[in-house]
C-alpha cells in the first residue's frame, strides 16, 4: 500500500510540474478542468446527490467557459472572496455544530455552497499561475509541508486527539508539527532567497519581502490553520456519507478531493494575498 501511494505521488508530482512548466496553456487549463470536474464528482458524490457525474459535467462546463474563454479571471477577486468568506463564516463553524442530514435541501444547497468553493480554489489555481508556475507551486507547498510534517510528528508524538469525531487519527501535536515544518522551511526558504535567485519568486519570499517577518509569519500561520480546516472538513463529509475516500481515482490515495482538500480553502487566501504583492 505505502509503494502504491509512493508511485502515485510521484507520477501526479511529475505530470504536475512538466505540465505547469510546459509553457502550454492549452495543457495547463486541461488539467485543471480534469482536475475540477473529477474534484466536483467526488464531492456530490459524497453529499449523495442524484447524477452526480452529470452535475459535475455541468460545473466543469460551466468553470471552463466562464474562466477559459469568456474573461471570468476578470472578477477573480470576487470569486477568492467568496470562497474565504464560505469558509469562514459557514465551513469552519460546521466543524464544532455538525453538518444538516444527507436528505434534504440543506444538504443540496450545502452541496452547491462547497462547489462554489472549489471555483474558488481553482479560479486561485488560475490566478497564482497567471504570476508564474513557481509561484503556484509554492503556494501549494505550503500545504504538502504541513501535511508531511503533521504526519511525521502525529506518529512520533501524537497522544491529544484533534478532532476524534471527525477524524480520530489526527492529533494536536501533529498539527503542530506541520505548523514547526512550515514556518522553518519558509524561513530557511527566505533566508537563503538573496543567494538563490530563483527562490525570489516563491510565495513565501515575495510575502516577506513586502509584508515583513511578522506579518509574514502569521499569515503562513493561517496557511496551516486554513490547510487543517480544509482535511477535517472534507473527513467530515466522508464520515457522514460513511466513505472511507472521496473515490478511488488515485491508487493509493483515493479520490482527486482527498488530495486537494486542504488546498480548497487555502489557495485562495494566498490568491488575494498574492494581489496585494
């Protein structure tokens, strides 16, 4: 099991990255309307819809011709807006009151609430990209750091329960450890910036460079704050819908939204903050 998700990680990090510095934008907004369409099936898969693969069609149909071709990225702050605002105001909450039933409209209307966070995250996918394919990266980096480190330090340290309702594996000295993970490699990141040319155009960086160490640091804070929201929140929606993964698309390690989830509610913040730089 751990060779297969090795093998998949890998081949998904190649295609990702030879994709992103193809200088195809053609082969960019493919993968990105492969990559929403299979996320927006999982999701109202997950929220027990009726003809979920059709209602994804729709989603991804309606995302590519709004973004691809009809100048959507012009009112892209808005759609960052509103994914952050969703988040803030109803998603995290969720965490602590607890989802409505899957019958119902509640668990529709929810349902299209948490779409229109996914055009979020991939309208800042779009974004971060529209700066360069390194800063993109970067931004997401921040997320794979802190999963890692809370996986190795939830398994060396873990003892206090995160969340044991939602997802009895995660701990709060594994959140912490992503947390350390993330703001010593940012930092090293920054340091070694002035030497390293093209360490200059990370995310990180660039943020530090114009906000300063401690606005910098409490905004890479909120990252990590941001990225533990986004996995409980989609263990939640697992865990009520009684699925173990989103799918099983990716070999190893489930489905498309079991490897975005904690990028949802964060590419957006880093998409607006990414605006003021």
């Amino acid at each position: 099991m751990l060779k297969t998700r090795i093998i998949t990680a890998v081949v998904l990090f190649v295609v990702l990255v030879a994709v992103l510095f193809s200088g195809s934008l053609a082969a960019v907004q493919a993968v990105v309307a492969i990559a929403f369409g299979a996320a927006a099936w999982e999701t109202f898969r997950l929220f027990k819809l009726r003809a979920p693969a059709f209602v994804a069609a729709a989603w991804t149909a309606a995302f590519a011709y709004t973004f691809f071709f009809n100048h959507g990225l012009e009112q892209a702050r808005f759609w960052l807006a509103l994914g952050v605002a969703i988040w803030l105001l109803r998603f995290v909450p969720s965490l602590k009151i607890g989802l409505p039933p899957l019958e119902g409209f509640g668990n529709t209307l929810l349902s299209m609430v948490y779409a229109a966070t996914l055009v979020s995250c991939f309208v800042a996918i779009l974004v971060l990209f529209g700066h360069s394919a390194l800063y993109l990266v970067s931004a997401m980096a921040l997320v794979w750091i802190a999963d890692i480190g809370a996986y190795f330090a939830g398994k060396k340290f873990g003892r206090r329960k995160l969340a044991p309702s939602i997802s009895p594996g995660k701990s709060v000295e594994g959140a912490i450890g992503g947390w350390i993970a993330v703001l010593v490699l940012a930092t090293i990141t920054i340091l070694a910036a002035p030497s390293v040319p093209w360490l200059q155009d990370t995310f990180a960086v660039r943020m530090q460079a114009k906000l300063g160490w401690l606005v910098a640091l409490i905004t890479l804070t909120v990252i990590v704050a941001a990225s533990i929201a986004g996995d409980l929140f989609e263990s939640q929606l697992k865990r009520r819908a009684g699925m173990k993964d989103s799918s099983n698309l990716l070999p190893g390690h489930g489905g498309v939204l079991d490897r975005i989830d904690a990028l949802v509610p964060v590419l957006p913040i880093a998409a607006l903050i990414g605006g003021w730089l």
